[in-house]
C-alpha cells in the first residue's frame, strides 16, 4: 500500500509544480557601453511576488548612460507590470537617464503613455492658465452666446403659447390642473405669513416719521399704495421665484439627466409645449389672484400696527385707505404679477433645461433659475415702473 501510495502521489507532485506560474523577475544585465538592461520575465500579476524597486534604485545610483528594458517571451502580465514600470521610468527621469522601451509589447508602452499623459494635465493647466483679459473675453464670449440661447428660447416659447391659445400645442390637461394646484393653493401659506410681515413692517417703519408731524392717519396711505402698487406683487414674484422656479429649474434638470426630455423628443412630443407651456401658463394665472391676496394681508398687516399701536380706530384706517387707492393702482399691481409669472416660468424652465447632465448640474441650474427670476423680477419692475410714470399711471 505505502509503495502505491508513492507511485500515485509522485505524479501528482510533479504535474502540480509543473502548474505553478513561474516568479516575475526583473534581471538587470550591465554593458560595457554604459548600457543597462533590464529583462522582464515571469508572471506579473497582482497578488503576487514580484522583484522589489531596491535593486534598480541601486542600479541607478552607478549612473548608467540608459536604460533598456526588455521583454522576456515568457512574460505575462496585467497592472503589477504597469505599476513597478511607471514607478522605475519615474525613477530613471528623475535621474536624468534616458529610458528605451521599444523592446516592451506595444500595449504596455501605450499604457505608460496614457499614464504620463494624465499625470502632465494638471501641470498644463497650471500652466497655461489664461490671463485676466482673455477670461474676460471669454466671459463676454459666454455671454452674448448665453443671451442667443436665452432670445432662441424666449421666441419658441411665444410660437407655443400662440398654439396653446389656439387650441393647438400638445400637452395634458391635468398636468395643467396638477400645476395651478401646486401654483397656486399650495403657496398660499407661505404668501400670507410673509405679506402680512411686510405690512406690518412698512406701517412701523412709516409710522416713526408720520408720528413726528402728527400724521398718523398717512399710514393708511403710505401701506395701501406701497403694497398694491409695488410691494405685493415684489413679494409674491421673490417667493414663487425660490419656491416654484426652482422646483421648475430642478425638475426639468432632473429630466435632462435621465435623458427624459429626449425620450419625449424622439416622440415626436414638443418639449416646449408639453412641458414649459403648462408650467408658464400655471404661473401667469395664479400669481395675478396671489398678488391680490398678498395685497389684502399687507393691508391687514398695516392695520394691525394702525390699530393696535398708533390707537386709530379700523374704520378710520379702511377708509383712508380706499381713499387713497384707485382702480389703476389695483390694475398696475396685478399687472405686474402676470408678467413676474411668466418671468419667474420662463427663466425657471429655461435653466432646466440648458441644465447638464451630471447630478450637480441640476443644483446649478437651480440655483441659476433663481438667482435669475430675481435679476429679471427686479429690471421689469423698474422698467414697468418707468414706463407706468410716462403713461400717467
């Protein structure tokens, strides 16, 4: 049995040394020339022993004139070779010897190129960082580019909301219904917790230089015209524009970068006109009526500072306020609103979809669809403001 047993096992001994990988090697072989080679054998491959860096580096401190490196026939290899190639070829340049790889596979000379390619970017970039007047150039380039797309867009908006009126554009009703919802009942909280602080604030504010000549009873006046001429329609245009320009800006980004909107275009489906549409639409309507609600609370909110701390009695403080109000002061007012509505969409919907299409991306055109609702909200009220002050109103 003990004679079999070692005639069996012998065999398997044999065939399971004859199985192993042979051990990487890195042979270093010096010429009279001053030329050193070193010749790459054996399996490279991670998780595996391979020649250690100190022998080269040794190698190196005689100063040879070059260093060849050569590829054995038997060389297999995967990203250990790579990784102890790109280590010794930092080496030698550190050195000032010049390195020959044209005996290497020319995949792994391709590799070492892309590696040193990469590892150059940041210095380039560094280094060639343009001067201020070429970044302000550029800035401007970007730009009048940006105000192109933004006039392309603003003109194919106007062509759907001409197909909307018409009966014509494609889109779903209850997507329209859904965003008047969201447009408008859902913002009312918020609406009146901030109009009624902004009147209270305007009616204490005024209150402390009317006091000073007796004029308590211009408050009335002073927080009526101020908030339905301006005020109102300011503080509903700020809110929706960080409230629902963004959630615009964000879904529509979001859209883009899960490559909805080209599913839609490869429909058929206009994108203007299915999404954008409802969505300016849903805004010019219902910020008119938030603008009307805004009004009333700031009166209120004026009251409450009349009534409560200067003693005028509520009666005396509506009346001197309807006095002081007319219709064209109420139609500026809601005026205002629809043309904030239709900024506040289209901005929103505008930075949407220009968005990028990496997750960070969605954040900046959020960002940029509110900071660029305010921008516009503020120039069209001073603009709306001038052009009323010609007309008389």
């Amino acid at each position: 049995m003990l004679v079999q047993e070692h005639r069996h096992t012998a065999p398997v001994e044999a065939v399971s040394s004859a199985l192993q990988p042979a051990a990487a090697h890195a042979d270093l072989e010096r010429r009279d020339d001053g030329e050193l080679r070193v010749r790459l054998s054996g399996h490279w491959k991670l998780g595996q022993p391979r020649p250690l860096a100190r022998e080269l580096a040794q190698a190196l401190a005689e100063t040879p004139r070059r260093v060849v490196l050569v590829a054995e026939a038997d060389l297999i290899w995967d990203t250990a070779l790579l990784i102890w190639l790109r280590g010794a070829t930092t080496a030698c340049t550190q050195a000032g010897i010049e390195v020959d790889r044209s005996l290497l596979p020319r995949g792994i000379v391709e590799l070492l190129r892309i590696s040193e390619i990469v590892d150059e970017l940041p210095r380039r970039a560094a280094s060639t960082e343009p001067s201020l007047l070429a970044r302000v150039g550029r800035r401007a380039a970007n730009m009048g580019h940006d105000v192109v797309e933004t006039l392309g867009f603003v003109g194919r908006v106007a062509r759907a909301l001409v197909r909307f009126v018409s009966f014509r554009a494609q889109f779903r009703g209850s997507d329209l219904c859904g965003l008047i919802q969201t447009v408008g009942a859902d913002a009312v909280p918020i609406v009146t917790l901030v109009s009624v602080i902004v009147g209270m604030i305007l009616a204490f504010v005024g209150s402390v230089q009317l006091r000073l000549f007796g004029a308590d009873l211009y408050i009335a006046n002073m927080v009526g015209i101020g908030m339905v001429r301006e005020v109102g329609a300011l503080v509903v245009g700020i809110i929706m524009a960080g409230r629902t320009g963004a959630a615009f800006a964000a879904q529509l980004g979001t859209m883009k970068v899960t490559e909805e909107l080209d599913a839609l275009s490869t429909f058929g489906i206009s994108t203007i006109e299915y999404l954008v549409v409802p969505r300016v639409v849903a805004l010019s309507l219902m910020i008119p009526f938030l603008c009307l609600y805004s009004m009333t609370l700031g009166i209120f909110g004026g009251a409450l500072v009349g009534v409560g701390l200067l003693g005028l009695s509520p009666q005396l403080y509506f009346d001197q306020t309807l006095q002081a109000l007319t219709l064209a002061d109420l139609y500026g007012g809601v005026f205002r609103g629809a043309v904030y509505g239709i900024l506040i969409g289209v901005t929103g919907c505008m930075r949407g979809m220009r968005c990028g299409n990496d997750v960070a991306a969605v954040g900046e055109a959020t960002t940029a669809a509110v900071v660029t609702a305010i921008i516009a909200i503020v120039v069209a009220d001073g603009a709306i403001a001038v052009i009323f002050n010609a007309l008389g109103i």
